[in-house]
C-alpha cells in the first residue's frame, strides 16, 4: 500500500508521532475494528476511529437516535432524531473520513449473532450500555481470540478495562461474572450520566485500539481504570484473572451457546 | 566512508514547510535499509535544522553533510543516513 498523497496530508501529524509513522498508518488503515453501540461510547470510539484511518469499521446498533440522546452522543444531532443510530453514524463518519470502509449491523447483539458479527475483527470495542451485552461480548471475543476493551459509566464516573485473551488478561467475567443483573436504578436512564465521561471513557476505548492495532504503550490490562470526575480521580486498580472463571480460566467452555444471557430482557 | 558507494536515494521536498518537510523525509527513510543514504532537497530554512533534530530525536537518521547549494534561491542538499 502507498499513501496517496492527501493521506500523508490528512494523517500528517499522527504519521510524525515516531509510534506512528507511515508503516503505523498503513497498519491503522488496513485494521479492521467492530463497535458494538453507537450511543455515548461508541460515539466518540467511532469517531475518533474513522478520523485516524481506521481502514474498516464495523458499527453495530438496532436502536434510532431520542432526543434524551444528545446531551452525551455526540455523532447524533437534533435532525436525527427518531433515525437509524447506524444510519445517522455513518452520514458523520463517512463524511468526516471517506477512507475508511464503514459495515452498517442494524441489530441487536445476543447469542445467535454475536460471534458472526465479530468474526474477523482485530480488535472489538464495547460501547454497550448494560451487563448482559458485556458479557456476551467478553465471552464471545475470548472464545474467538479477539482482543477487545470494555468501558462502562454511570453518573460521574466510569471504568475501562481491555482484554488480550491470546495472553490470558483477566476478563470481565473474572471481575464482573458474579453480579446476576444491574442493582435496580443503576441504568443510564434512570441514575443518568453526565456527558464528558462519556467522551474521556469512550476516548481511551478508541485510544487502546490503536495502540493495540500499532502494538506500542501499555494496555489496560490485568487492571481496572476507574475514572469519577466529580472528583477528578483516575485510579488503577488491578485485578487478577480467576483461574476458575467459566470464560477465559483453565476448563473454559463456549458459553455464548449454553448460557441465558438475558440480554432481550435489558430494561431500556 | 562515501555516499557514492552506498545505496543512495533521492527527495525533492522543495516548495514543502514543516513538518511536512520531516514527515515526507520519515516517509522516504521508512523505505530503506540501515546504512543507506537519503539525499533530501529543500528550501524551507527552518527546516535545514528541524530535519536532523527530528530524525535524531526518532533514531531515523544522522546527518551526513548539509550543503547550501544555492545561496539566491536558498536551496539546500541535505544528505541523511539511515540508521
């Protein structure tokens, strides 16, 4: 591949980064990246994504754009209001960076699905908003080697994690797999989410993808970053992986077949 | 050592300014093996210096020679070496 030479112009002041450089941009652009929600993560993720060259990006969501929406979705404005999240995505996207090759998936992520549509990724992003679609994506990602980064937020803070299963990360599940179902009240709708930490969240989701994809820096791995901007705190908190976990440990099965994810009874 | 017994390449970047100037220079390095050398043209003054500091500073490149080839037109022959 040769950059064209409105790419060196359009990428010039990653490609001067020394982590970067033309071999780094030729990387990005031939990457192949799948985002699962395209609300207050997945926005700035996807965003973010497209503008560095990101040559193919998947972008998965079933839901139209509300206008509660706005105050922290920052690909979807007041126009799009009742349309098509993917549809109003990919119209900033693709007028943002037309080289990068957009996948629309008008659906909703659950079992039957969920391993088609990740398959062949280099790296999956989660911008999900609840626990059941989180841990089908950290399932159904370890059982097909993808690397991938889950972040979640709530009110004024929020907490990342990426997971390497080739090197055997601790996963979500080894953290997380013990919490049946969300406290009630502890959805976005109804304990509400202010909009920055959203963006910072969805910001270093997008941020550990290209250092994945580029292999340079440290990953947020085998720890939790734990951000409260009511407080202005960035904790890293490690945790270890559970060598019983039914995802990722030592007698690990394909859940994503067998178990009852429940994520068509998410409260919405 | 000389230039004319190793590899040598050649880059125009004159009417370019910083930091294309170094990026197009990073680009052309990227392209070669340790040892070779890069013989860059440029007119932009500021970067006869930016160039070699950047290269430096990414363990690219070192300067070899710098040579105002053209003093009315201020042109210079910048030749790298990769290392």
């Amino acid at each position: 591949m040769i950059l064209s030479e409105e790419q060196i112009n359009r990428y010039s002041r990653q490609i001067v980064l020394k982590e970067v450089g033309g071999i780094g941009q030729k990387k990005l652009l031939d990457s192949k990246i799948t985002i699962v929600g395209l609300g207050a993560l997945g926005s700035p993720v996807a965003y973010y994504l497209s503008a560095a060259g990101i040559g193919n990006l998947k972008i998965v969501d079933y839901d139209i754009v509300d206008i509660s929406n706005l105050h922290r979705q920052i690909l979807h404005f007041t126009k799009d209001v009742n349309r098509e999240k993917t549809e109003s995505a990919y119209e900033k996207l693709h007028a943002l960076n037309p080289d990068c090759n957009i996948e629309l998936v008008k659906e909703r992520i659950i079992p039957s699905n969920v391993k088609k549509i990740i398959n062949g990724s280099d790296f999956v992003i989660d911008g999900s908003d609840n626990l059941p679609t989180k841990m089908l994506i950290n399932d159904a990602c370890i059982n097909l080697k993808i690397p991938f980064t889950i972040a979640g937020v709530l009110r004024f803070h929020g907490q990342i994690m990426t997971v390497i299963p080739e090197s055997k990360t601790t996963c979500y599940r080894c953290i997380f797999g013990d919490i049946q179902e969300a406290p009630t009240g502890m959805s976005c709708s109804q304990a509400g989410v202010i909009g920055p930490v959203t963006g910072i969240l969805g910001c270093i989701e997008a941020n550990e993808a290209i250092k994945f994809i580029l292999d340079i820096g440290d990953l947020i791995v085998n720890k939790i970053l734990y951000v409260d901007l009511l407080v202005n705190s960035y904790d890293f908190i490690n945790v270890y992986r559970d060598e019983n976990c039914i995802a990722c440990g030592d007698n690990a099965q394909d859940l994503v077949q067998t178990l009852d994810y429940g994520v068509d009874r998410v409260c919405q | 050592m000389s230039v004319k017994n190793n590899k040598k390449k050649e880059l125009d970047i004159r009417g370019k300014i910083c930091p294309m100037t170094f990026i197009y220079t990073k680009l052309a390095l990227e392209e070669m093996n340790k040892g070779e050398f890069l013989e860059v043209l440029l007119d932009y003054p500021p970067a006869v210096e930016n160039i070699p500091y950047s290269c430096k500073r990414q363990e690219l490149a070192e300067v070899f020679e710098i040579k105002e080839i053209d003093a009315d037109k201020k042109v210079w022959q910048l030749i790298l070496r990769k290392i």
